[in-house]
C-alpha cells in the first residue's frame, strides 16, 4: 500500500510557499476575462483560459510550468459547471488530482485558496454540510490507496516507475481545521480498513480467517470499549442457526457468527449493523459460470464494512451502543453441500426451501437479521452484495436502499449525499413480488421468478426482522468492487457504504 501524503495548514505568503505543484481548482464559468484569481501569476492563468487552452471542464487538467517564484508547476484543474459542482465533487477532484500529481513524480503540493473560498463559504452558510476540510483529509487519505499486500518485489525500474504513482508527500492548504482534517482521517481510515479485507482473497480470508480478525480489531480496541464474540459451528447448533450453517456446509472451512459490540456510557440509542459474509461465493450446487465466479471475493464485502464501521465509530467515541453482526460462509459445492429442495430452519423458526444455493446471502442473513431483532434495537442497517438484479437496475455507481421506515430512508439518504455514495431507494413493498416467496412446503422459498430480484431479496430478509423495528437493507452488488480509478477509488474493492453509515451513526450520536 502507498505512503500517505501528509495534509498541513498553509501559512504566509503564497509566493513564498517552495514545493512542486500549486493546484488550482476552476469551474467553467470561472474561466473568463475575471476569472477569480489574483496571485502572482494571474496573467499566466489567464493568458491560458484567453487561448482556450484551459476551459474548466470537468476532469481537465493543464500543467504550466513556471519560471518565477519557489514553485516549480500550476495545475489547473477542472471542476465542471455550477450545476455539477459540490464540495463532494472537489473531494473527488482532489483525490484525483493527487494520484496525478504523484505520476508526474510531485512530492508537495498547495491548494491555492482562489479555488476553495467558495466551499469554507458553503461550510459556513449550510452547517448540514461535511466540512470542507474533512473532505480534503478524506482525499488524502483514500487517494493513494493500493492493495499490494502480495505483490512480489519489483526490479529496480519497475520500482522507480512505482514511486512516482505515489511520490506525493506533502499537501497543504489553508485554513485547514484540525477536529474536521482528524474526523475526516477517520472515515478514510475506515474505509481503508474495510477495502483492505475486502480485497483479501478466500484463500486467505476463510470464515474462521475473518472472525479472528475481527478479534485482533476488538483487542486493539479493547480500551475504548469494543468487544467481540465468535460462534463456531458447535455453538451455531446450539443457537439454532440453522440457515448459516446449511449455506456454509459445503465447505471444509466451516461458518462462524461474529458479533461485535460497543456499549459507552450514557448511550443515546442502540443500532444493530449486519453484514454479508461469504468469503467466497462459487454459486454451490447451482455453481457459477466461471465469468461470474470472478471477484466473488468480495461477497464479503457487507461483512467487512460493518468491521470498518465498528472501527471508525469507536475512534470517534460515538455515544452509540452499537452491534456489528455478521454471517460468514464459504458457499461451495460438495458431497455435503445444502442442496436444491433442501428445507432449512432459520433461528426465528422460519422455513425456508433452497430453491437455488446460489441465493445463498439471504439464507445466512436470515439467522442474522433474526438476532438483530432480538436485540430490540432503534434501528437495524444491514449490507449485502445480495443481488445481481440491483446492478442491472441500478448500474455500478449506485447501490439499492430498501425500507420500510420514510424516516429512516431520509436519513440516509442524506449522509449518502453528504459522503458522495449515491444510493436509490427502491420498492421495499410489492404485493405481487411478494407472493412470489411462497412455498408449498415451507414457510418461505429464497429465490423467485425473473423479475424484481432485489424487491424479492429485501422481502426475503423483511421476513426475519420484527415489523416495529426500524430497518434498512443496503444491496452493495455492483458498487462494492472497481474496475478502474474513479474518484477517491482506486482499482479493487471500495467498502462503499462505510462511510454513510458512520455519517448517519455521527448524526445520531450528536442528537
């Protein structure tokens, strides 16, 4: 993984600031004869925007070497039109700009103030806004992330070419607050974590690999309060987990139940996380075409959001007693692998008739979504890569929000907003999808007809969670993984949702 660029206040005088790049971020309608900045190298900006060679465009970016003065570049960068434009946007920008910077081999950096004034203004005039210097930590922090945990030491060349992708050192910036820069560390060091776990493949990370690092979080946390419990497969009989332990019985790496916990004095309400934990997903018995067997790695992604959540609402004390539950099972055909027709008890009591193993993620969230409950919770979240229908619906940039609660729905979809992570709120109720889940010989069958696939999937989870309970069920497919660099991602898993849930958590705790 590459080094993190250190991100510091800038004092004085811009002309006496000695580093590589100055950074100046500009809109479309910002690039006329007034354009908005009055450094020492005014003319040179707008000679440039005067030629055409600079429009502002969203993504744009022109290098100008200088000649005057202790910097050696100006980067122009393009934010786009007003209409286009958010602090959200800058953030991504930001992240952007750096991993370019690093690629042309810059180790500082400044953020000229001309191309931020208008969002410490936004901050100050919409206190419902994400501050602006939490973005920007959040930028630096997320920029340069890479998961090379297993990459085999580079020739001297191919090193040197490595660096300059990460060579950014320094960023710097002004009127830099220091609560924001640290609370905005923190969502990126979640995610960080959260992606890094995710990107582990299952040859490593097995269901008892995860719940042992799920132990190794709560002992480094132990002092600020989090805990954690792993249930092996003796202790699921005993439970009455019977859904959980059908799915992962396929496999010789046998499923574990983790339940983290966090319970600071004088808590204000009680929040239950779930997340998906199929450390790797060949389908079972209905197996998978080998080109969909690709990335199933990260079926474990909802898993390992709620661990990077868990970590980050600890750092931040949250006055929240918060509960991460977690299902996790290798899904794998075998002699003893659950079966189509097979009927499995969930811990609620209901039954549920396999009618594809391949529709394995609701089965084990079931027992999951059953605990939660009992828990008698002010809300339950939880996060799945639980169906292919919600990436044909929703594409890869948008993850399916599901809920019953307009309240609830509300509220996340505002921190969503906030953070940049677009979600959809989707039908959660649907009669005709709805009788669907019926079955002849069971309580319920886990996977329906052709069409409304992830309705039915969040109608199957409903069934397991008490109807007074505010829930919300986020479907992660499509989102959690990147195939190229886009914004703050780099290539490999995301951990998207991670840091709208602690947005929301935030929100919570300061009621």
């Amino acid at each position: 993984m590459s080094k993190l660029p250190k991100l510091k206040l800038c004092e004085g005088a811009l002309k006496k600031w000695k580093g590589d790049a100055l950074v100046l971020l500009l809109r479309e309608e910002d690039c006329t004869d007034s354009i908005p900045f009055a450094g020492p190298y005014e003319e040179t900006v707008k000679e440039m925007v005067r030629r055409k060679d600079f429009t502002g465009k969203k993504g744009s970016m022109l290098r100008i070497p200088l000649l005057e003065g202790d910097a050696k570049n100006l980067y122009l960068v393009g934010l786009g039109k007003t209409e286009e434009g958010s602090a959200v946007l800058v953030r991504d920008t930001v992240a952007q700009t750096l991993r370019a910077l690093g690629r042309h081999n810059c180790e500082s950096a400044l953020l000229l103030p001309e191309g931020l004034e208008r969002f410490w203004e936004n901050e100050e005039k919409d206190k419902n806004s994400v501050p602006a210097s939490e973005l920007l930590a959040e930028a630096a922090e997320l920029a340069g992330y890479s998961f090379d945990a297993y990459k085999k030491k580079k020739a001297p060349d191919e090193e040197k070419e490595e660096e300059k992708k990460s060579a950014l050192k320094e960023l710097s910036a002004p009127e830099l607050k220091e609560k924001a820069v640290e609370r905005g560390r923190v969502y990126a060091s979640a995610q960080r974590y959260a992606r890094d776990l995710a990107n582990e493949p299952g040859n490593v990370i097995n269901p008892s690999e995860l719940a042992e690092r799920a132990l190794a979080l709560a002992e480094s946390c132990k002092e600020a309060g989090l805990n954690c419990v792993v249930w092996d497969e003796k202790r699921l009989k005993e439970e009455r987990m019977g859904a959980l332990l059908a799915v992962g019985s396929g496999s010789h790496n046998p499923p574990r139940f983790i339940h983290m916990s966090y319970k600071p004095q004088k808590a204000r309400k009680k929040i239950v996380l779930v997340g998906k934990g199929i450390t790797f997903d060949s389908g079972g018995l209905n197996i998978k075409p080998d080109n969909y067997m690709a990335t199933m790695k990260g079926d474990k992604s909802g898993a390992c959001n709620v661990l990077g959540i868990m970590k980050g609402a600890v750092e931040l004390g949250l006055k929240l007693e918060l509960h991460g539950l977690i299902a996790a099972a290798e899904n794998m055909p075998s002699g003893t692998a659950y079966r189509p027709d097979d009927i499995v008890r969930a811990r609620n009591g209901k039954t549920i008739e396999i009618t594809n193993t391949d529709a394995e993620g609701r089965v084990i969230l079931a027992d999951a979504l059953s605990l939660a409950s009992e828990l008698k919770p002010d809300a339950i979240i939880d996060m799945a890569t639980l169906t292919g229908a919600c990436v044909v619906a929703l594409g890869k940039g948008t993850a399916g929000l599901f809920t019953r609660d307009d309240d609830l729905a509300e509220e996340l979809l505002a921190s969503a907003r906030r953070r940049g992570e677009r979600l959809w709120r989707l039908p959660a109720e649907d009669e005709v999808i709805a009788e669907g889940l019926k079955s002849n010989v069971a309580d319920l069958v886990n996977s329906g007809g052709r069409y409304g696939g992830a309705t039915f999937g969040a109608l199957f989870l409903a069934e397991f969670v008490e109807k007074d309970i505010p829930w919300a069920h986020l479907d992660i497919a499509g989102v959690d993984f990147c195939d190229k660099e886009r914004g703050v991602y780099s290539k490999g898993a995301t951990a998207f949702g991670v840091r709208t849930c602690l947005d929301y958590l935030c929100r919570l705790s300061e009621e």
